[in-house]
C-alpha cells in the first residue's frame, strides 16, 4: 500500500488526476429530518448576532429536504431514506456518521465514525444498524477518545473518480486517526489543518468537483493547505468569503456526477464561475439546515458503490 500522505509530504504528492482510478458510485442515502431542530450550539453558525440559538422553521425545513431528494433522483442516482433517532436533532446531517468504501473484495462497506459531540455521537449506531441490515460490511475504530475522533465524511473526502482522500482535521477530527483509516481502506491520505471554527469541516470550505476541479475558500485553509490543495488540482474555484461562509455556504455543494453542482441558493458568483468552466449549477434552498452549520453536502451521503449490495437487494 501506499503511505498515508501528509500535508508535508514532499515530492511523492502528485497531482490528484494522476492516482488509480475507481468508480463514483451512483448510490446517495439520505436520514429523514424528523428530529431536526437546534438545542444546542455546537458549533460557530448556530447562534444569531444576538448570541440566540436559531429559530428553525421545522415545515419549511422538511420541505427543503424533500426538494433536494427529489434534485438527486431527477439526476438518476439511486435514493435511500433512513430513519432518524427521535432525540438526535443533527442526525439529517448524514454525511458525518459513517465514511463509505469498497473494502479489499469489492463489497460496500463503511468506517463508523467517533463524533465528537455526545449527542452526535448517538446517531453512529441507529445508522450503523440500518446499514448492516442493507448488506453494507461495518468496520469500528478504536474506542472514542481525543486521538479516535472522526467525522465521516465531513472531514474525509473521495477524489471524484480517484483512489485518494483529502482529509481535514483539527476541530471535529484528529489528525492521528487517519493513519487507522488508511490502513483499514488502502487508500493515501492528504491532510488539510482546519484552523477557522467558520469552517469546522473540511466539506464547509472545499468541494472536489472532479479530479481537477475544485470550489474551495481560502480563508478555510492553512498557507500550507493551500499550497497543497493547488498541488493537487489545477483549477481552483475559489469562493469569496461572502459565500462561502452562512448564509451561502457555497463550499458546502456537491458535485455528484462531475457535471452538475448542487448549492445553496443565491451564490451568484461561485455560479457564474462554475458555468464558465462547464459545470451546471442546481440552486436549491436550504436556510433551515444552514441555521444548523449544514447545507447541501451535510445532508446526503454518496457512496462509491454503484448499488446498495446483492444479497441486500434480493
């Protein structure tokens, strides 16, 4: 296998186009936003300028969520719904609680994640056991303590149709614990250092468009990280601080496909940008969600497998 990479690697980072190809799955799942609400600031965008917590609109909120499913299935990828733990009010953030793969015999399989919140971390389990009954193979990291925390894939994200992770860490994810996730998915790591709490996840101020393409705020990164990161892709879209951060959020997109990019509404430059480069912006709304520190990507987990597995499916 290869070594993890590290964000001073050297001379053995090469560009992200340049690693082994593997599929981009077509299958997304996403948590019913039942127990959607804010009952605690757990992070820096949940409190107003009055220092309040959010009101969250929680009709409008299960419209929003509805609309961007239905964005999803309109693209032809392959939709799941999993149910919600009533007393998990974040838990429709479902790209944080598990970090999906094909495991070394090609069968879906996902890496639970230690989260850093208490609450948060009791989502882990009522998705894991939703999963396992899909067929989907569940490998645990060591006992939750400081060096084990992880984040899914609100830290750990896939090259679009390349063998490589970029990983973040520093707010919800320590950087020790992606030596355990090379070595359980093969795969080589590049680390980014998160040093803003606006951007506390590594998917709130980077979205991997393609293998050489990627939206993505400087004021999210590290001098070193963004060095790396142009290392990595030849073309940087990058997001002025006004959108990137709420109520825009533009960093928070996903890409599904390297064609089309889903965002939160009214990011009019990164639009115009992405446009000029090919790329077919899909506005959507989603204010509630962003009251909460999540938009598009928080809210859906795509896996790199194309289907949900065989004996699962029969």
């Amino acid at each position: 296998m290869e070594r993890c990479l590290i964000d001073r690697s050297g001379g053995n980072l090469r560009p992200a186009d340049q690693y082994p190809e593997m599929i981009q799955g077509r299958s997304v799942f996403f948590v019913k936003p039942d127990a959607f609400d804010l009952v605690a600031a757990i992070n820096a965008h949940m409190r107003d300028a009055k220092g309040d917590l959010h009101k969250v609109d929680r009709d409008r909120a299960q419209q929003q969520w509805k609309k961007l499913v239905d964005i999803y299935q309109q693209l032809g990828l392959k939709t799941t719904i999993m149910d919600c733990r009533i007393a998990c009010p974040d838990m429709v953030f479902c790209a944080n609680q598990t970090f999906p793969f094909l495991d070394a015999s090609g069968h879906p399989a996902v890496i639970l994640s230690n989260m850093w919140d208490e609450t948060r971390h009791l989502e882990v389990a009522c998705l894991a056991g939703q999963l396992e009954k899909l067929g989907v193979r569940i490998h645990s990291l060591p006992a939750r303590q400081d060096q084990t925390l992880f984040e899914g894939m609100g830290d750990a994200l896939w090259v679009p149709g390349r063998r490589l992770i970029c990983g973040g860490y520093g707010f919800r994810t320590d950087r020790r614990i992606y030596e355990t996730i090379h070595a359980i998915t093969g795969t080589p790591i590049v680390l980014f250092e998160l040093l803003n709490p606006r951007f506390y996840h590594l998917d709130t101020c980077l979205s991997l468009l393609d293998a050489r393409t990627v939206l993505a705020c400087r004021e999210g990164f590290t001098d070193e990280g963004w060095t790396t990161l142009g290392r990595l892709f030849p073309r940087i879209i990058e997001v002025p601080l006004h959108e990137a951060d709420a109520p825009g959020f533009a960093c928070n997109a996903h890409c599904p496909d390297q064609q089309h990019v889903i965002l939160q509404k009214g990011c009019e430059e990164t639009c115009s940008v992405l446009r000029s480069y090919g790329f077919t912006p899909i506005e959507v709304e989603t204010e509630e969600y962003i009251k909460s520190g999540g938009s598009v990507f928080c809210m859906k987990m795509q896996s790199p497998w194309n289907n949900w597995p065989q004996e699962a499916l029969a």
